[in-house]
C-alpha cells in the first residue's frame, strides 16, 4: 500500500476498509494531492478483495469544507487548463464498491459534492451541508448542480446553490438527502456497523445492485427496467445466489465468495 499524507487509509477489517481525509489545519480543503490520493487509495481498494466497502469521514468538527480556496486562488488560466481535479473526481466517481460517508460538522462545496458522490450519508447531529459557491462568485464544480437536485429536488437544490445557506442534519435527513442521523460520536460506529453488514452480502450481488441504482439516474424507466431484469438474470448463475439460497435452507448464515 502506498503512503499518503492528506488522508490516512486503514487495514481492511471485515471487508470494511475506513478512508479518513485528514488536513485539520485546512479543514479538510481537498486541495488537488488529496483529492489524487483519494483517487489512488480507491483504485487499490478496487483492485483488493479483502475491500468490500469503503467508509470514507472526516473529523468529528469537519467532513470538508470544499475545495481547497487558497490553492484555488493562485491558479491562473493555464494551470486551470491542466488541472488535474476533474482527472481524480473521475477515478472517484467510477469506484465500484459502496462508499458510506459518515459526515459530522462542515459538509460543504466540494465537500457536499464528495459526500454526493458516495452512495449512503451517515450524518451526525452536529453536520451541515451547505453549497456556499456562489459566495465566491462560482458554481459547484463536481457534480453538484446535478446530483444535488435528484437527490434532493429542485426547490432545495436551488435554495443552498442560489443562497449558499447551510442546512442541518436534521433538515438533510427529511430531505432524503442522508440515510440517517446519530449522536456525533456515533457516527462513524453506525456507518462502519452498516458497512459491515453490507460487506456480509454477497459482492457480485452489492456491486451490480449499486450499479443498477446508480442507472436510475441516467436512464429512462424502461431502459433501467430492462437493465434490472438483465443484471437479474445474470445474478441467476453465480455460486453466491446458489450458497444464499443453500444457507436459507439448511438455516445457517450463508458464506459468499464474490463468485
Ligand atoms: N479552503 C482552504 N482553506 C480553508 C477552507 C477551504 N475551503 N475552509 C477553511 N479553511 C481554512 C481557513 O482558512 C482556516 O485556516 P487559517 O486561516 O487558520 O490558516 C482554517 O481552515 C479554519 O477555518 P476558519 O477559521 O474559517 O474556521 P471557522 O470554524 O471559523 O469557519 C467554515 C468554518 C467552514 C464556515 C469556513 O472555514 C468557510 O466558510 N470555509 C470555506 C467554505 C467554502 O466556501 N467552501 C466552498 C469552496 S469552493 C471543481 C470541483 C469542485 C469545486 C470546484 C471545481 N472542478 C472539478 C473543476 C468546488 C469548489 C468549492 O468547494
């Protein structure tokens, strides 16, 4: 495993492998060599069996507070030319296995758009979220018009991205947009504990049901029906759907293998 120094990458445990970003003095700023090893500990994750899923927080005060502002303020035009942001965004987007975000404090900008990008939010009590672009005179940059608004719905997603106002865990939890809220110091227990159970499951069967999901977005209903029935079939001739149904049978928790 390589080393990092803006995020630090825990030994797989259960298939649950925990992801911290870790610039405290910054807020978590995900300035452009977070955001690449980011990118790079997800492609090993990728490539690692003993990985099923990804926990992917911050501090119990800050997820992120967005991109990093400073290192945003000395680019000129041609360094915008070349950055390597979207490049690393990519390789995070394309990751395969679940990634659960367990948010307490600032969720923000780029931030949100991370959190966004995962597939489940945990969010302790104390999180908000809050897309404050347009105070810098910018849109979000990575994803965040998008998702946001099929996430949340137009009148919200409008709301934080026009206004830059925050919202709390509690307001994101009515608005579908986390999957739960705890005590800040649970947070991150509840995430990898619903981490772990989803690790228990069969992968073959976890990643094409998130790939299934993520469709949702891009297709129209018939089209993702149809891709549905596929993937459905195709689950028919793995030896997990066979040792799933075995273990129910014999009343005995069944043993997957991700064949
Ligand atoms: N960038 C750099 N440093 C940051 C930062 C940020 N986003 N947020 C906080 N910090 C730094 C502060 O400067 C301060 O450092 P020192 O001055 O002490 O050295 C330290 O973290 C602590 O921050 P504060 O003193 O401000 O702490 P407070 O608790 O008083 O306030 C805050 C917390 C989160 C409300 C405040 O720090 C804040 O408003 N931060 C900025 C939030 C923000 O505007 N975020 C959106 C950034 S724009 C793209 C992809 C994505 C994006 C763009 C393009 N492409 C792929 C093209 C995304 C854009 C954004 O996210």
């Amino acid at each position: 495993m390589r080393s990092y120094s803006d995020i630090s990458v825990d030994t797989p445990s259960q298939g649950v492998q925990l992801i911290r970003l870790n610039r405290p003095e910054a807020h978590n700023a995900l300035r452009t060599a977070l955001l690449g090893e980011l990118a790079d500990a997800l492609t090993e994750a990728e490539q690692d069996d003993q990985v099923r899923v990804i926990v992917l927080t911050g501090s119990e005060k800050v997820f992120a507070a967005g991109a990093d502002i400073k290192e945003m303020a000395e680019l000129n035009p041609v360094d915008i030319w070349k950055d390597k942001r979207p490049q690393h965004w990519n390789g995070i987007k394309a990751f395969q296995k679940p990634i659960i975000t367990a948010v307490n404090g600032y969720c923000l900008g780029g931030g949100m758009e991370l959190a966004l990008c995962a597939d489940i939010i945990i969010a302790g009590e104390n999180a908000q979220f809050g897309q404050p672009e347009i105070n810098l005179g910018i849109i979000p940059g990575a994803g965040g018009t998008q998702r946001l608004i099929r996430s949340v719905g137009k009148s919200l997603a409008m709301k934080l991205i026009l206004s830059g106002e925050f919202i709390n865990a509690r307001e994101a939890l009515a608005a579908c947009l986390v999957a739960e809220v705890t005590q800040p110091e649970l947070t991150l227990k509840r995430a990898t504990e619903l981490a772990t159970t989803i690790a228990s499951k069969s992968p073959v069967a976890v990643r094409i049901a998130k790939e299934a999901i993520l469709a949702a977005y891009e297709t129209p209903l018939s089209q993702g029906l149809e891709l549905e029935r596929k993937a459905f079939l195709f689950l028919a001739s793995t030896e997990d759907r066979q040792e799933g149904i075995q273990a129910f049978m014999e009343k005995r928790v069944p043993q997957f293998k991700g064949q």
